[in-house]
C-alpha cells in the first residue's frame, strides 16, 4: 500500500500539469490515479474517478481532481502516524526526533484527555503507550482493549522491567512491550517494521474487519454526506443507534470468543433484513448505527422489533438472554448538521437503557431524559480524567473531586448523586473515613471503593465502613461497567 502523503503528491502534480497535458495523457493519467486510489482503499476517490472516466469531459476533470484533493485532505490524510501516550515527554525525546528525521508524522498527548475520541479522530497508525509507576499505561491498554480499537491499529507498551507488568500488557493485546532502557536503533526499526505492516495489512478505512459492515471512519464520512444529499433532495432520513443490553456479561459468562462469534452471527442477521439502499456501520464495541432512506418511522420500528426478535432466537441457541436497546430519530429540514441527529438517536437510546434495555424508543418518545449522576473522587488526576470522560461518553452526568473533603462538600451541594466511585487512599482522608461520613449522610447512595491493594483486610474495611462495591487497580473497564449498571443500571 501506498502511503496518503504520496498519493496525494500525485494529485498535485496532476494538477499543476493539467493545462500541459492532451485528453489522452489526461485520460491515462486519471485511470492510474483511479487504480491507485482502489488499491489504497479511498472508496469515495475511487468512485468519484470512475463516474469521471465513464463520462469524461476536461472542464468536468479539473474539478473532480480537486474535488479528490479536498476529500483525501479531509478525510484519509492520517494526521499522525505514530501517537505516544505519556506524562514524561522528555524521556521520549531522542525516539521522538530521530522518527521526525526518518520522516514520520509523531504526536505526544498526555493521560489527561479523552483516549479513544482522539484516537478515533486522528487515526494514528501506531499507538505507543507509556506505563507509568500507577500503571496508566495498562488503564489506558484495558480501555483500548475494550473499545477493540487493538483490531484496528497496533498498540506497543514501554515499561519497566517487571515481568508481570509484560505479561499483563501483551496479555490485553499489545504487539510489543520495550522496556525503558531502551537501544534508539533497535526501537526505531521495530517501529518501522509494525508501521508498515499495520499500513499493509491491518488499516482498512472502510470495512469493519470484524463484522464486515463500514467502520465508523467511513461511516462517520458517509453520514455527513447522506446528511446533506437528504437536506438538498427533501427525501427521509432515519437515524438508529443500537446497542447490545448484555455483551458484556456473555462475554464473562462464554468468553470472549464465543461473544465474538454471537456478535458476528447478530451482525449478519441486521445485513439480512436491512435493505441494500440502507447503511449499517459499527460504532465501537457491540454499538451499530443504521441508516434508512424513504422510509416512514413505523416502518424503521417494525423492523427493529424483527431485528429484536430475531436477535433474541439467536441467544437462545447459546442459552443466553441476547437483547439490545435502540434510540431512532428523525431527520428534520431544519437541522444543521448529522450531529444533532445523532444526538437524538443518542438520547433516545440512553433512555431506552435506563429504563431496563430490551427496547427500542424514537426522539419523539423522549422531551428530556433524566441522567444519572456519579461523583468520582480520587487524587490522580489522570484517573479522574480517564473515568469522568469516560462515563460521561457513556451518558452519565459525572462531578469530581481530588479528595474526600472536597468530596463531602460536592454530596452536601448535590443530593441527586446516585452513585460514588472513589479511590481507598487520599491525602487528608481515606477511603473508608470518607464513605463512613458519606452514610452519615445518606445510607442509599451506592459506593464503588477503588484500590491498588489486593488484601482481604483492605476489603474488608472499606465494606464495613459502607461501600457496596470494591475493585482492585488497574482495573477492568468492563469489569466497573458492570459494577456499575448492577447498582444502578
């Protein structure tokens, strides 16, 4: 494959020799540019090339080229190749610059920012992760991991020189764990190595290699365009997100693989009853969303209520309640943007998950819905960071607080929390001093106690003080999802 930068240097040229060149080179020249841009995956470009030669004219020409210029620039030039995730930029320095002098693109983002949106945004071909004393790093990993984004892109770990630790991060799907007392040259050819071979064989901007059905890269792309064809034309627009109730807990349950397997069967059961005009892309995870053209909103709800029995035959071929929630919403002329139609979908489908999975509810069904509400409490701010974003994306109204103190006065000012996660070991007070004072207040709210220690007596103590939940660090995103929706759904 050949890399973005190249093929766009290509259509440039093109450009700056169009008035130099006869329809005959012309016509050659765009008949390379469109088995280039086939073999390289740039679906729209290829398309668009093609319409070209099939009705060929040069006025025509010049502004389809451009037009392909603009669509490589906005949507598959990669802004960065290779992503270092770390809070010690310094000690990276000399790998960073000498993969600037061979050429790459780097980019050096701390824990401290939402992870998997500036992934799924800037599409980095390698992601190198740092694993810090607090283990970030394998937190980081754990989220990665559970997203799948592992499938997609290769994950290497720099560490330490525990053999647990590398156990731990190759374990969760990294390609490579290099410890810090790294050799420049060796790294920086390996690197060279994974970057090639995640370009060859690995990227793929427009299938889902998983399930077969558009990623979210080209679906995100195909959306906006959809979007604005139905605002010009006048013709409807359904848009559904649809979200699996009990993934997660199959997947403890069967394991992962026998989920996968349940996953893929669910998938082509969607391909089978969704028309061929229609579109399925994959949002992350066992998330979906679908888009109907020229269909009236009873019709989208007799279909996902097939989609929904069919899917629950399915689970009872492997003994397992097999369900999903859907939020559908309509499009209306005076939208400004896919966005606010997704937002929609977005909360109907929230709502349809608060209120016990297992249904599908249109935008019209929710005027507002009511979030639940977490208050995070823990000193490391990078934790706090990766979970209040994290949560927030998965539709809860989240406070924080960076110790018990200033945990108290939040519960005093905010009496509608639900539910607390807070770590066992903070400045001034404890873990379980705090949740003792919290059920002073309030014996409902539930607790989650965070800790990297493993002991019984550490458990212990944070039980009997009140807490309804205690779990280890580094913990498993899944693992507190869980928690999480079995206190308070």
């Amino acid at each position: 494959m050949k890399r973005i930068e190249d093929i766009l240097r290509d259509f440039n040229k093109l450009m700056e020799d169009f008035n130099r060149l006869d329809d005959s080179e012309l016509l050659n020249k765009i008949k390379n540019l469109s088995k280039e841009a086939e073999d390289n995956a740039l679906f729209e470009v290829h398309k668009a090339l093609l319409n070209l030669l099939h009705d060929f004219d040069t006025d025509k020409a010049n502004i389809v080229i451009k037009e392909c210029i603009d669509i490589i620039q906005k949507y598959f030039l990669r802004e960065d190749e290779f992503l270092i995730i770390t809070d010690d930029e310094t000690s990276f320095g000399n790998l960073i610059r000498t993969l600037k002098l061979e050429g790459f693109k780097v980019s050096v983002k701390a824990y401290d920012f939402d992870v998997i949106e500036y992934i799924y945004s800037r599409r980095p071909d390698v992601i190198l992760i740092d694993n810090d004393l607090k283990n970030h790093g394998v937190i980081t990993l754990n989220i990665l991991s559970d997203e799948e984004i592992l499938k997609k892109m290769p994950v290497i770990v720099f560490g330490g020189e525990s053999y647990e630790e590398k156990i731990q991060a190759l374990s969760l799907g990294a390609v490579d764990y290099i410890e810090k007392n790294f050799d420049i040259n060796e790294v920086v050819l390996k690197l060279k190595n994974i970057y090639r071979l995640s370009n060859t064989y690995i990227k793929n901007n427009i299938y889902d290699v998983f399930t077969g059905v558009y990623s979210r890269y080209h679906g995100d792309i195909i959306s906006k365009k959809e979007f604005q064809r139905v605002k010009n034309a006048g013709d409807t627009f359904l848009f559904m997100l649809l979200d699996f109730d009990n993934m997660a807990k199959i997947n403890l349950s069967l394991g992962k693989s026998k989920g996968n397997d349940i996953l893929k069967e669910s998938v082509d059961i969607f391909k089978k009853l969704v028309a061929n005009s229609d579109i399925i892309y994959r949002v992350h995870g066992d998330s979906f969303a679908f888009m109907f053209f020229n269909k009236s909103l009873l019709e989208v709800l007799m279909l996902a209520d097939k989609m929904q029995r069919e899917i629950k035959k399915l689970g009872d071929k492997y003994g397992e309640n097999l369900t999903f929630s859907a939020g559908v919403a309509e499009f209306r002329k005076d939208m400004e943007d896919i966005d606010e139609l997704i937002n929609l979908a977005e909360k109907a489908l929230i709502r349809a998950k608060q209120e016990g999975g297992s249904k599908i509810l249109t935008s019209k069904q929710i005027a507002e819905y009511n979030k639940k509400r977490l208050l995070i409490v823990d000193d490391d701010r990078i934790i706090l960071s990766i979970l209040s974003k994290r949560y927030k994306n998965k539709g809860y109204d989240c406070l924080t607080a960076q110790n018990g103190e200033e945990a108290l006065k939040v519960f005093n000012d905010n009496k509608d929390i639900d539910l607390i996660i807070s770590d066992f070991y903070m400045p001034g007070m404890n873990g379980d001093e705090f949740v003792k004072e919290i059920r002073k207040l309030n014996k409902n709210v539930k607790i989650i106690v965070l800790s990297g220690h493993k002991s019984e007596s550490h458990v212990q103590r944070a039980l009997n003080a009140g807490a309804d939940e205690y779990v280890t660090k580094p913990f498993s995103p899944v693992e507190l999802d869980i928690r999480i929706k079995k206190l308070i759904g």
